[in-house]
C-alpha cells in the first residue's frame, strides 16, 4: 500500500475510540469526546474507552480497546505519557492502522525519559503499521468527513472547502482555523503534527496530492528532518495543485523555543527560504499573510503573467496598492490605445486615465462598470486590484460595482481581488457575494497586493 492508502483511515474512519474518555470537564478526554459527537456531525461508530465509567457522554463505555466488538479505524489517545506506549501495542494487537496522540511530554520535554519514550513507540507502530499524528498534538479536523479528532469542538463548525492546513503547532491551526471561519472560508484539513513520531510533512504533502477535493496545501513549519524530501515532494506537487508556508521560528536565537514546542530546532531560515523558492513554494512573510496567500490561491485562477491593472476610486489606496506591487516585483501594465481612447471617451475631465485609474469623479454606476470592462478586456492586463470604499458617495454603489467586478472577471477569465476600505462589519453582503463568485476580499491594499504577487508568481510556475 502507498501513504495515501496508510492515511486513509486518519482521515477517513468509519469508527473512533478515544483512549482516556471523560465525563469530567477540563480533562483531554472529555474535549476530545465533545469534539467527536459535536451536534452528531459525525456518522461513524465512536467508542469511549474508559476503565471505570460505564457510559461516557451517554455513550457505552468500555475498558479497554480489546473489549469493543467491532474494527476501530482512528484512536485517540489522551491518556498519560508513561501509558501511551501500551495503548500503541494494544492498536496493533486489534488491527487498528490510525492513532491521534494528544498527549505531550515525550520528545520536546527536557528529560530523556521522554525521548526514549516516543522511540519506543515509533518502534511499535511501525511493528504494526499504526500512522501517528502527533504526540503532543491538537488533533485532525476534516471537514469533508465531518471528523473533528482534537480537542477543540468550536472547529467541528468550519466550514467544508479546499484549503489543507498543515502544521507543527496545534496554536496556529485555532489561528488559521478562526481566521477562515471569520471570513466564511472553507477547509478540506487541519491538522498539528506536533513531534511527528513516523508521519511526517512529506507524507502528508503525497496525501493531498492525490485528494482530489484539497486544491491548496498551506504549511506552518518551526522545523523538519529531512528537508530533501520535502523539498522533491513539493516541487512535484506544485505542478498540480499551489503551496504555501510560513516558518516560524527564523530569529536568531529561536532554536531553544522550537525545539522545547516541537522538539525540532528550527534551522537556518535563509536555507528554508531558498529551498521553499526552488521547489515553487509560496513564501509567506506572516501567519496573516500565509491565510491570504492560501486564499486567493484557492479562489482565483491564475494568470498568465505578472501584467496587472489597478483601479480605485480614491487615490491614497490605489496608490499604495499600485506602490506595494511594484516593489513586489509585478508589472503595472501599459494600456493599449485602444484602452486608452475607450478610457477618454467613458471619464470625466482630470482623471487619471492611464494606470492605476483614479477615479474619484466617477459616481454612476453604469460608468464604473464600463471601465472595469474596459480593464479587463485590455490584452495586456492579466490581472486586476481593486479598491472598494464606505464614503457616502461611494457607499449606495457597492453592491452595483460587485456584481460589475463579478460579470468582468467572468466574462475575461481573469483573475481579480478586492481590497475593502471600509468598518468590519460593513458590505458582509457584497463581501459574501464577491468571495462566492471567486474574487477575494482583503481588509487593506497592502494585503490584496501582496496575496495578487504571490497567485501571479504561482501563475509563472505552472505556465512556464
């Protein structure tokens, strides 16, 4: 069998039992029992394994893993460090081939007790053929199977779509996790891999490269083992299907803090910046920008080159939208004369024509919509950035220029993002509307340009 067929059952369980369920709150195992029978989303058979508590959740308990009638697919283990090692035998003893290891203090705690302790189990997994996720993890969250094996049942509500988030640190995957829901962005997987007893990022990267339904791979990585063979897998998979990673942990001086979270020192980050280049990753600069990059890569096609055109009803933004794709290597494209003279005839006197248009004197919306026609229909733009406004006399024409955005963009298949100058809680609507028809949506300019770089750099790679 290949690593897509070992980590089938991970992902994919038609029954869980969680090793240390609980009926008291505030123990691992009761999180993690939340988690499983979240509102009931889950199909599967689940399976508390506790050596006292009859029912654990209304659920029938039992003592031990031998004692459940039926094949177990997923474990999830909460139950001590010092205990693990005999679950993991006891995995193998009922054929069980995927296991979820919650609990910490094995090789990122201090003591060698701890590391022994995690090679042990290696050992026996790999006796058995058990895939491990963890220890000292926060779980796996699938969406698209409606599996929420971690400890935190709020992310059982995200929504189901393409973005996989791969990550050595549970902390990121709530952050990447919350900042999706707050913007009604789905995922396909989330996952902390913590100290990674025998599955790794390069197995999971051959995993989702063969899962049709996750379009986009986003990595949080502190450090790896074997950086070769991420490299070779990511620059395969690239060719199919956008990667995107941060890593954390690129001061100087950070090593003692990676190794102590993770139990892997961090490295040399100008080493993971070249190889991450070579291989065709996706650099992000911050865990923000790794949610947006990851965003329009999974929203917006990409386009043939870096030639973009920028319009803005007020000057300040597309300025410094026009100002950060420069300095981001982009090419702020030269309109034909064609476009030019359909320009000339469609604004009004002292606009700015050429690009980036300023078009503050343009407040009829059947206008508005021509020139974002006229933009994208231009041979020599690829792409487009635009900026939306809450100013009152902008304000009543929203909701016509998203549906103008949403038609161009359609009828020239070219990718286009929006940065919204406006309150949070202002156009959920339209925002709701564009990020529906593929056009994503960034609070500011500097984000939207830098997230356009980064899908027309992709687009370079995959159409070179």
């Amino acid at each position: 069998m290949g690593i897509y067929e070992d980590l089938y059952p991970v992902f994919y369980p038609e029954s869980v039992a969680v090793v240390g369920a609980s009926n008291q709150f505030r123990k691992s195992g009761f999180f993690c029992m939340e988690s499983i029978i979240y509102r009931g989303k889950y199909k599967g058979k689940i399976y508390p394994i506790n050596h006292s508590a009859p029912e654990v959740f209304g659920l029938k308990s039992y003592p031990t893993l031998s004692d459940v009638p039926d094949k177990i697919d997923l474990v999830i283990i909460t139950v001590p460090a010092p205990a693990v090692l005999d679950v993991i035998e006891e995995c193998g003893k009922c054929n069980v081939k995927g296991a979820v290891i919650i609990t910490a203090g094995f090789k990122e705690a201090e003591a060698e007790t701890g590391k022994q302790l995690q090679e042990d189990i290696i050992k026996t997994a790999n006796h058995y053929g058990i895939k491990i996720i963890g220890p000292n993890t926060f779980g796996v969250v699938n969406p698209l199977a409606d599996l929420n094996a971690s400890f935190t049942s709020t992310l059982s509500d995200m929504e189901k779509g393409d973005i996989a988030f791969i990550s050595q640190s549970g902390g990121m995957c709530h952050f990447f996790s919350y900042i999706t829901m707050d913007d009604n962005i789905g995922l396909s997987k989330v996952m902390s891999l913590g100290n990674r007893c025998n599955v790794e990022f390069v197995d999971l990267l051959k995993f989702l490269e063969k899962e049709d339904a996750t379009k986009v791979i986003a990595l949080y990585l502190e450090g790896i083992d074997n950086p070769r063979g991420l490299f070779e897998a990511a620059k395969k998979i690239v060719r199919i299907k956008p990667v995107v990673a941060y890593k954390g942990g690129s001061a100087k001086g950070m090593d003692h803090l990676t190794c102590s979270h993770t139990g892997t020192l961090a490295g040399n980050f100008e080493m993971y910046n070249g190889m991450f280049r070579q291989a065709g990753i996706a650099l992000a600069e911050n865990s923000t920008e790794l949610f947006d990059i990851a965003k329009i890569f999974s929203l917006a096609r990409t386009p043939q080159s870096k030639r973009i055109a920028v319009c803005s009803p007020i000057a300040g933004p597309g300025i410094v939208m026009t100002d950060t794709l420069i300095k981001n290597g982009m090419d702020i494209t030269k309109f034909t004369d064609h476009t030019i003279n359909r320009l000339t005839k469609l604004l009004p006197p002292f606009t700015f024509r050429y690009n980036p248009i300023d078009m503050p004197f343009t407040q009829d919306i059947e206008t508005i919509s021509a020139v974002i026609d006229c933009v994208l229909a231009d041979e020599d733009v690829d792409s487009l950035g635009f900026i939306m406004c809450q100013q009152e006399m902008f304000t009543p024409l929203n909701s016509g220029i998203a549906h103008a955005l949403v038609g161009a963009k359609n009828k020239y298949n070219k990718p286009v993002a929006v940065a919204m100058i406006a309150q949070a809680y202002k156009f959920h609507s339209e925002r709701l509307y564009l990020q529906n028809n593929s056009i994503p949506v960034y609070p500011t300019p500097e984000r939207t340009a830098r997230a356009l770089t980064a899908l027309s750099e992709y687009g370079e790679i995959i159409h070179s």
